[in-house]
C-alpha cells in the first residue's frame, strides 16, 4: 500500500504514514449532499425512493432523507388524489 499524501510506501495496516505522518483513511469520502435529484426521484418514482432510503440510510444519511421524503410524499398525493376523487364521484352520485 502507498501513503495517500506522499505516495511513499507503507505497511498495510499502517494508520499513519511513518514518513509524512498523514493518516491513512482506509474508506474513500462519500459524497453525501442530499441534493434535490433524488427527492424528485423519490416523488416520482416511489418504489426508487424507499429503495434508495433503506440502502443509504446508514451510509449517506442525508441522501437517504431526501429521497425516503419525496417517496413519502408521493404516496401522500397518491392517497389525497383517490381521496378526492371518491369524496367527488359521491357527492356528484357516481357512485349511488
């Protein structure tokens, strides 16, 4: 294995490099922005969201909100929309 900051070798289980001192992160940085994107994908795509929620929540915890919350809030709409729609077909008496 190689230093990340000098390129020096070093022992495989080295924490610290000997030669530069810098410490050695065994796991690269995950980028966790919890951008917009994937609550859209979430929202439009529900299955996705939950999906996406329950493989990131302890890795990219952030990520995972946004996209668990635009799932959540699709089903939400779904649920208000067939709400509405059945209130309107009985007062109309569409359903009688």
């Amino acid at each position: 294995m190689y230093c990340r900051n000098c390129g020096q070798p070093i022992d495989d289980n080295a924490t610290v490099c000997q030669n530069c001192g810098a410490y050695q992160n065994k796991n690269p940085n995950v980028e966790d922005n919890g951008g917009i994107g994937w609550g859209l994908l979430g929202c439009c795509i529900p299955v996705a969201g939950l999906v996406l929620f329950l493989v990131w929540k302890d890795t990219k915890p952030r990520t995972a909100k946004a996209a668990g919350i635009g799932a959540l809030v699709s089903v939400i709409l779904g649920i208000l929309y067939y709400l509405l729609v059945f209130v309107g077909a009985l007062t109309f008496g569409l359903l009688s």
